[in-house]
C-alpha cells in the first residue's frame, strides 16, 4: 500500500506566505492551507484571511 502524499503550506497572513500560497495554488491543486492562530491577531488578520481563502477557492485551517 502506497501512503498518501500531503501538501501543505502554512499561511501567516503576511505578503511572503500568501504570495507563496497564490503562486502554489496554480501548480498543486491538492495544496492545502493552515493558520496558526494565536488568539491575539487583529481583526484585519482575520478578514484577509477570508478574502484569500476565496483566491485560493479553498479553505485555510486556522
């Protein structure tokens, strides 16, 4: 039996991690995304995170 091969990136929210994520998303469709939320991020953290969740049309775990 063969294993399962993940991919997985991790998002912080800043420029660098999310132009990874958006450049990773149109070359392994199977890309899946985290965040590791800390509880103290600001609000406008969250929101981006929403809206690039809709660009990369999958969800980013937090």
């Amino acid at each position: 039996m063969a294993e399962s091969l993940r991919h997985i990136c991790g998002i912080s929210g800043g420029k660098d991690s999310s132009a990874l994520a958006v450049y990773m998303r149109d070359r392994v469709p199977d890309m899946e995304y985290f965040f590791c939320d800390t509880g103290a991020e600001l609000p406008e953290t969250y929101e981006y995170l929403t809206r690039l969740e809709v660009i990369l049309a999958k969800p980013v775990v937090r």
